[in-house]
C-alpha cells in the first residue's frame, strides 16, 4: 500500500484489511486520530482523506492506496497555528482534547467548501463528532470565529519556543489581572 | 481465523463477479461502515475480502425514465444525484463522514442488528420499484427488491440498482436529534408506472411495504384514513432505539404526513 | 488575582489542537504487548473449571493471567476508612456481573490476544442473578454477597443513618403528608477516551505505568496493595485525561498491565473497546429512594422520613462513600427540622457502580426537587415559593450538623426566577439568607437555628 500522508509517500506493511486509524498510529506513530470507538460512532479517529473528512476507524487500508492522507499534524505545529487551531485553541473549544483534532479537521474541511456556513449547517456538518466536555458551545463558537477570520495573531503565534515566543496576553481589556 | 491480508481488489465489474464466484468463503467490503468495526471487534472472521472499492460500481446514470445506480455508489453522491424519495432518506443516513463512505450497496445489504434495524435506504427503494442486479452461483440475475430483501444477500453480489425515476415522492420520519441517530421510523411513498407505493423503515429488521395502505389508497381512503392501515402491515417492537408502543402511535401519522406531502 | 475574570489562554490548548497532547494510548514504546480480558458472559454464575493452557501455547501470546497470578487478590477501595474488602480483581470461584474479568492475555497485537481469549475454557454454572434494588431488599431475596443483600459497615450499622428532631411528633403536628418515590437509573460516564493504561517494566526492577485515572494517588496505592509492593517501586505517570467523569476515579487498566508486564517482561498495553465501556466499566448507580414529608397547609417543611436503596453492582467500591454524600444532602437546599434518613448500599448483579459528577447527590437533588413540586402541587401553592420560604439561611443547620454561614439558595431561586421572567410575590422578592427571624422564624425552626442542638449522626467516615 503506498499513500501520501502529511505530503510525504509512504509504503506501508500493516495488512490491507487493518484499518487505517491502526496504520497511522502503530506503524507510522501519527497519534492524532484517537482511536475513541473503532465504530464510526465518535468522530475523534476522523483524517482527511484526498480533502474530505473520514472515519479512519471505518477505513480499510486497502481503500486508500494512493490516496492522500492529512492528519491534525500537517495542518499547523507549535509556534505556527493554522486559522481553525488557533480559533479552537482562543475559543476554548476544547478541553480533554480527545475529540478535537477530529473537529478541528472536519471543521477545516468544512471551511473549505464553505467559507461562511450558518449555525445550522455547522451543526449539520459536525454532527458525527461527540464531545463529552464542552457541551459544544465553545466549540460552535470557535468554528464561527475561524470562518469569520477572527483569530488573534498571538493566538496563531501560540506554543512558539525560542527567543521570540510571546507571553501570553490576558485577553479581556479591564480584566483584574 | 481471520486473514487481513487476503484481500482481492477486483477492477471492473465483471472481475468482481468472478472474485466473489457462488460467494462461499468470501466477505463483501464496499465502504466498510458496518463490516470493519465487526472486524475489529471479532465478530466477523474474513478468510478472504472482495474489496468493491475500485470496481468501478459507483456511477449513477439517469436516463429514460430510469435511474441505474452502481453498488458501491456512497451514499453522500444519491444525495444530489438520485431521486426522490431516495435522496432525502440518503441525508438521512449517518453523518456527512458515514454518508461519504457507506455505500447503496452495503445499505441494501446490511444484516439487522439482534438490538435495531439498519438499511434505511430500503424503504426508498420499495417505492421505487427498484430492481437488483446481482452476480453469484446462478450467474447473473435481477430481481425485485421484494424478492432480493425477501432471500437475503447471502450467495449474491449486488452490481447495481435500477429504478424508476417517479412521478411524486414524499416521506416523513422521526429521527433523533444528535448524532449518528438511525432512524427510528420512516415512511417513504412515490408514484411509479406501477402505482403509488408505501414502505415504511424502522419498523422490523428490513424494510417493507405498506400494501394495506396502498390498497386503501387505491379504494379511494384518504390520507389520514389509509394512515391507519398502516398496523397492518407491521408489528412493531421494542429495540434499543424506541418502543414499539411508541412506533404504533407514531406510525399511523406519519404514513398520513407522507401521502398529504405526496398529494 | 491574576486569574479570576481574566481569559487565559488554556496552558494544554495548543498541544490539543496540532495533535501533540500525548494521552496514555499516545505513549510509544517499541516491544509493548497488548492485553485482552476474558470477561464474564453471564451476570451471575459459579466458575467450575478454567483452563488457559491453549491460550498460553498460542502463537504470539506472552502471557496470560488469572486469580492465582494476583498476590493479593481481593481488596477495598475503602479498606484505608477499616472498611474490609470484597472484590477481586480477578474473578476466583464465582462471577456476579457480567463483563466481570477472568482471564486476561498479553499478545503481539490486539487480534492476536483476542483470539487467545477464545481458547480459554471455563465452565460455569449459572445462578439467579439479581438487577433490581428494590427487591433485592425484600425480606425473602437471596443475597449472592458474602455480606449478605446490604453492605453492613457504616460503623455499626447496615444504613447510612441521620436522626435529628422529633420525627414523629412532625408528623403528628403535619396538615398534610406528601409521599413521593424515585427512581434515577444507571448512566454511563462517557469519556471519548476508553480506559487505557500502559505498564513498562524497568530495568531496575521498578514499573513505570502509563495511566489515565483521575486519582493518582489512590490508583498508586491500589496496585501496590494487589502486587504486595511498596510504592516506591512504582512511578505513575499520569494527568493527561481524555475525559473521565467520574469514570476514571476506579482503578481499571493499571493493575493488570502491571501483573502481565512482569510476567512478560514486556510493556503491556489494555484498551477497553466502547463496548467494554458500556457493558463493563462502572457507571452512575440506579437508585431508589423514598421520601415522606410532613408539611404545613401553609407551606412549612417540619419534618422528613426517607429511605435510600442505592445500588453497588456486585461489589462496594465507593458506594457507602456515595450514600454517605447522599444522606448529608439528603434535605437538598432546605431546612427541614425533625430527620429520619437511612441509606443502604443494595448489592445486584450489575457491573459495580462508582462516582460520577456530584457522587451520590445528583440523585437526591433530582428527588427532592421533584418532591418539592409535588408538595406545592398538592398544598396548591407556589413551587418557587415553597423553596424560598424553607430556603437555607445563615444560621441554620444542616441534616449533618453544619451550621450554615453561607448558604446559597435564596439568591440562586431569586436569580432563578428573573431570568425566566417569573413573577413572584412582593415579600418574597426582597427575601435575603440573613438570619432566620420574625415570619420565617416559626416555634418548629428554633431548636434548628439557635443552638448546635438536636441533630445526630452516626460518625462521618464511609
Ligand atoms: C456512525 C454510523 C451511523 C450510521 N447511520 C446509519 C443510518 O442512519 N441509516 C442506515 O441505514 N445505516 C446507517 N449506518 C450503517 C451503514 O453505514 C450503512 O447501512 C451503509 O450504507 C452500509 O454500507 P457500507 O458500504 O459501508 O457497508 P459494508 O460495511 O461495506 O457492508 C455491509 C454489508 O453488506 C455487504 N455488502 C456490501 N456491499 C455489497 C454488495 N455490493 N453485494 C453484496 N453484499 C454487499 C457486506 O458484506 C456486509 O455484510 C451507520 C453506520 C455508522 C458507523
Ligand atoms: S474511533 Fe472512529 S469514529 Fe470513533
Ligand atoms: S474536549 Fe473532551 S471530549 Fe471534547
């Protein structure tokens, strides 16, 4: 089997009916996709496959041989946030983490086809994905910050190391601190 | 015991009927939906897969009043591309992710569950006077979806579905409002060349056809009237998604919801 | 105050969103071994006869474990409070629910160790099992417990028991009497994290174990009890949690992986799978509780009778501690003078019980709220009314002998009512929770606000 994850071809051994989730994280160490249900009931094993969200739990390896395959990893690193991580992370629209680089793929999936989708069609389109923490309402509120483009430099600027790494700001003007 | 490597990976159609020959031993895979989680979990043992993916079963064509659908078509693609009722119980199913993976076929052919029922495409499909084009020991053959979902998919590879582009459709559900929610009861109706036809999904382990409803119709009933045929056709039970208490006080309303919007 | 009403950016945010958070399934250590359960597929049965010999002869298996493997077997999560222990961590002569561990295999991989779990053979005999609290109390049902149908060690005592006042000159005194019985039923946790844990044997003997409990400390002390090991020779590594919710305060995974770690000399990993998840784990305890309230025609709470079933599952865990939080708040955010409370910890055939978001008071909350609505229902008086008037206030005293200095319910019905736009009486807008004095000082509440008198528990331990 040979695919291209992250932008780099790889030619992998796991077993063509092993599923794609067990591929990324037991062969090529890629432990962004959780393995939460091995079901398709949770959406927090979801890559993208050729742009479009998928349930790598589901996937078998055999149906992605030549295809592409891009993993929270690729999207942004520390220091370097891409719009939606940076949005999720200034939001809070997360907690444990467990769910959210599947919301966070999805999500840039989404924005992909729709740059300004309503409340009802993020609902839609995210559905899959189960949170048990947040109660989704950061969450909703941080996919609509990312599609607005409201996304604070410090916060793309997050997690950098090194001598220019920002402190972080306390963010609401008039707050005690 | 199970083998994930033998895997055949046929690349037309016809290849795919010879893979899958009178079917004994081999373990259909089109989008994996229903057939992977077994895998892992070990309730399903595959000595040797046909992995559908790239034999080339996933176009719809629609033309002369026909819709032919390839089996392994996702279920995401009859959301635009097929008719009514079809479409909208298409949406219906899963989520975006689930609904770009599992397939028509898969759908048509997926066994129920000892807790619920699954293959809410069927009832569509019933409406639609849909036709089942199949390979297996016998060679090649088409049958009505009465008689496809009657025998069971054992022994037989399903190529592709042939139906009737109607002159009407209508249907109408409960669903639950969250995620990955299988139907709790649907009811699709449409008009065909062969008549108007009624079926209803979520009420027993397949879908089926609500021909007392369709006979009432035919005697003239109105909709809220030939509605309460609807216990005819079904007994439905209690499953882990709702009761069947409580599916026999919805069902008569939605049958009659289905046949006002067909109207 | 840096922190209160500023927005700080979350310290674990950023490893969240580019994937980088190591969760204990994320740890990688080549050589790990992965572990599966032969589990219980009856709720209650005698264990006749277990073979793993296939299992052990298995290409690619490593170990397998059983209740001869575990030094110390059977232990208590409250065997620090003297509470004597009850539950094996692997099943020995009998199951009592199902899901319950048997056998557990480290393999290869995790197909490999399930098919190893299909060559064990066990005979069981299958026995009665009991589901329902209820009439696992009845005076002729067959305790399958060793202590019999209740746990019997809250001190001296088989209840959880709370007597304060006069609880029968209350309901001599009462216009009416309202009954109610409530029924809450088990609720899975739900982590989208499974239980995981991780066990690495080093090469000075010690164990590092990869965990996700929310209770490190006390999931620490829980495998050095089962291995007979003194704690220095463990290190835990743990905090990274995907979720718990009262479902990760048990000690699930460690203790396995550790006993199939050095029986392979192998790392050891152990997965649940969703199902396990649901059908295995513990979960929010079923509970039947039944409550009588002596009431005024005027909407004044003067005493309560109540009984509790809570339901364990087939061992105690925590559940005297959860039925002990119970009794405390057992009259919800309202002073009731006169007391009567006896909570008992019900054993059943169900996968044991343990914490889960507000441990124990989820449940009387959700019944003494209803019961609330039903007394006003039934004196045909206002319901917001019926709470601020028998609202806790500074001063009083609780069903646990707390005097109040701050108590909370006044303000947060008041807050209540403004926001759903409801009307409510002119004296009953300007209500405050300072001191109890003139109207809402009647002759019933004196003895329950103006000494530390009337009020007896039985002790606070479990
Ligand atoms: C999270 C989630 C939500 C879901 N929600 C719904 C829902 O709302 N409604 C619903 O109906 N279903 C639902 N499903 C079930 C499933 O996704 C669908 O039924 C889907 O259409 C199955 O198609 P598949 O291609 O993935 O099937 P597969 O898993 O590939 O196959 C299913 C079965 O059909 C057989 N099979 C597949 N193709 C053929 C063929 N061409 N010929 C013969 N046999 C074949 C397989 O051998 C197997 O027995 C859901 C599943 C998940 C995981
Ligand atoms: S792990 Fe794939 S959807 Fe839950
Ligand atoms: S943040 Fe914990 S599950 Fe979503």
């Amino acid at each position: 089997m040979r695919l291209t994850v992250n932008g780099i071809e790889r030619e992998l051994s796991t077993r063509p009916l092993d599923t794609l989730l067990n591929a990324l994280r037991e062969e090529l160490g890629i432990t962004s996709p959780k393995a939460g249900c091995q079901q398709g009931g949770c959406g927090a094993c979801t890559v993208l496959i050729d742009g479009e969200p998928r349930r790598s739990c589901l996937t078998p390896l055999v149906a992605v041989d030549g295809a592409t395959v891009t993993t929270v990893e690729a999207l942004g690193e520390p220091g370097n946030l891409s719009p939606v991580q940076a949005a999720f992370y200034e939001q809070y629209g997360l907690q444990c983490g467990f769910c959210t680089p599947g919301f966070v793929l999805a999500t840039t999936a989404m924005l992909e086809r729709n740059a300004n989708p309503s409340r009802e069609q993020i609902l839609e389109e995210l559905v899959g994905h189960v949170c048990r923490c947040t109660g989704y309402v950061k969450i909703v509120a941080a996919v609509e910050a990312a599609a607005r483009g409201d996304v604070s430099e410090a916060a793309l600027e997050a997690g950098a190391t090194g001598p220019s790494r920002r402190e972080p700001e306390v963010l609401v003007p008039g707050s005690p601190a | 015991m199970t083998n994930l490597t033998n895997v055949l990976v046929p690349t037309s159609a016809d290849d795919a009927a010879a893979a899958f020959g009178d079917g004994s031993g081999v373990t259909v895979v089109a989008g994996g939906t229903i057939v992977m989680p077994d895998i892992k979990l070990g309730r399903l043992c595959p000595e040797r897969t046909l992995y559908l993916g790239r034999a080339g079963l996933d176009r719809i064509e629609r033309s002369g009043g026909m819709c032919r659908i390839g089996a392994a078509t996702p279920v995401s693609a009859l959301v635009d591309g097929a008719p009514e009722p079809l479409a909208t119980f298409a949406a219906h199913v899963g989520d975006r992710e689930v609904r770009g993976q599992a397939t028509i076929g898969g759908n048509l052919c997926a066994p129920a569950t000892a807790t619920f029922s699954r293959g809410d495409l069927q009832a569509p499909l019933l409406t639609l006077d849909a036709r089942i084009r199949s390979a297996g020991s016998t060679g090649e053959r088409t049958d009505s979806i009465e008689d496809f979902l009657a025998a069971g998919p054992d022994g037989r590879l399903v190529l592709e579905i042939e139906v009737d582009e109607p002159k009407r459709a209508a249907s109408a559900s409960v669903r639950r409002p969250h995620a990955h929610a299988y139907t709790i009861l649907a009811v699709a109706a449409a008009e065909t060349a062969a008549g108007i036809r009624v079926a209803i999904a979520g009420a027993g382990p397949r879908a089926v056809r609500a021909t007392s409803v369709e006979q009432a119709l035919a005697d003239g009933a109105s909709p809220e009237d030939a509605g309460q045929k609807a216990l005819d056709d079904v007994d439905p039970q209690d499953d882990a998604i709702a009761s069947g208490n409580y599916r026999r006080q919805v069902l008569p309303a939605l049958v009659t919801r289905a046949l006002g919007d067909l109207s | 105050m840096k922190a209160v009403g500023a927005r700080l950016p979350r310290y674990d945010g950023v490893g969240h969103v580019t994937g980088r958070t190591r969760f204990v399934d994320d740890v990688r250590i080549p050589g790990t071994l992965w572990a599966k359960a032969l589990r219980s597929p009856h709720p209650h049965a005698g264990i006749k006869r277990l073979d793993t010999s296939k299992a052990e002869k298995h290409p690619g298996v490593h170990a397998v474990i059983t209740h001869k493997d575990v030094p110390r077997n059977v232990y208590g999560h409250l065997e620090a409070l003297g509470v004597p222990a009850d539950e094996p961590l692997l099943a020995d002569d009998d199951v009592r629910y199902k899901g319950q561990p048997i056998a557990v295999v480290a393999a290869e991989d995790e197909a490999t160790a399930l098919e190893a779990v299909e060559l064990i053979e066990v005979e069981f005999e299958e026995r009665e099992p009991v589901f329902d609290i209820r009439k696992a109390y009845d005076a002729d049902a067959k305790p399958f417990h060793q202590w019999g149908p209740a746990f019997p060690h809250f001190g001296p005592y088989a209840s959880r028991r709370i007597r304060k006042g006069d609880v029968d000159d209350a309901f001599e005194r009462a216009d009416v009497i309202v009954q109610g019985v409530y029924r809450p039923q088990a609720i899975e946790q739900l982590p989208i994290e499974p239980q995981v844990g991780l066990s690495v044997p080093e090469p000075d003997g010690r164990l590092t174990i990869y965990s996700c409990t929310q209770a490190m400390y006390f999931s620490m002390g829980v495998v050095a009890a089962h291995l007979e090991w003194p704690l220095n020779k463990l290190k835990f590594v743990g905090g990274t949690v995907g979720g718990g919710f009262g479902g990760k305060v048990d000690t699930a995974t460690e203790t396995i992986t550790a006993l199939l770690a050095l029986k392979a000399n192998r790392p050891v990993k152990w997965r649940w799978t969703r199902e396990e998840e649901f059908l295995c784990s513990s979960t929010r305890a079923p509970w039947h509780m039944e409550l009588a309230d002596a009431v005024t025609s005027d909407g004044w709470l003067l005493g309560r009778k109540m009984i509790t079933l809570h339901d364990a599952g087939a061992y105690t865990r925590f559940s005297s501690y959860g039925v002990t939080k119970h009794s405390f708040h057992h009259t919800g955010a309202y002073t009731i003078p006169n007391l009567r409370f006896d909570g008992y910890v019900i054993y059943t055939n169900r996968s044991p019980t343990s914490a889960m978001r507000g441990f124990g008071v989820t449940s009387v909350s959700y019944a003494v709220e209803i019961h609330m609505n039903r007394i006003a229902e039934t004196l045909g008086i206002d319901p917001l009314e019926l709470r601020l008037k028998n609202a806790n206030r500074i001063g009083d005293l609780t069903a646990n002998r707390v005097r109040l200095s701050d108590p909370s319910t006044v303000p947060v019905v008041l807050a209540a009512a403004d926001r759903i736009g409801y009307e409510l009486g002119a004296e009953f807008k300007q209500m405050t929770s300072e001191p109890r004095s003139g109207d809402l000082l009647p002759d019933h509440l004196l003895t329950s606000v103006a000494r530390d008198g009337g009020a007896e528990t039985d002790g606070r331990g479990a």
